[in-house]
C-alpha cells in the first residue's frame, strides 16, 4: 500500500476486529486512527471523535471562505486560461 498516513496505526480486516474493538478504540485516538477491510478493501476507520469533530469544524471553514456550496461540487470545473483571460476582456469594456 503506497501513499500511507502516519498517523494509521493498523490495518485489519473487520472479522479479526470484532474480537479486539475495545483495544482499538484505544488506539484511535488523536490524530491516529484504524483503517478496517473487509474482501481485502479498504472499508472503513475507527476515528477518535474529537479529531473528527475538528476536521469537519476546518472543512467548514474552508467552505465558508471558497463559498462553493458542497451540494454544488459535482458541477464545478476547472475553467482554462483562455475563458479566463476572455472574461477579464469582457470586464474591462463594461
């Protein structure tokens, strides 16, 4: 698995979970989480609830200051440098 967090503290697949669900949510906490599989996949993290309390405060944050409504994401893209440059045409003969 490339590309892993520091902050994983292990990878276990769900049947061998159950039995040790009380361990883990020792270990998830802070920054540090459990990532869960099931059918080798990635399915799932026990999370400390604080730390995800703060990462959905800061997402917020950064919503409020980009003003893009998350419902309206999937019907954004990225404008190329041309229609850009077009609009700032535009703007300056008003």
């Amino acid at each position: 698995m490339a590309n892993i967090s520091p902050n994983i503290v292990d990878i276990i697949p769900i049947t061998r979970a159950r039995a040790k669900l009380g361990q883990l949510t020792e270990k998830a906490r802070g920054e540090n989480y459990i990532v869960l599989t099931k059918g080798a996949k990635t399915r799932t993290a026990l999370v400390d609830l604080e730390y995800l309390n703060r990462l959905q405060e800061e997402i917020k944050k950064i919503y409020g200051k980009t003003f893009i409504d998350p419902n309206l994401l999937p019907y954004t893209r990225i404008f190329s440098d041309k229609e850009i440059k077009e609009w700032q045409e535009e703007d300056s003969l008003a």
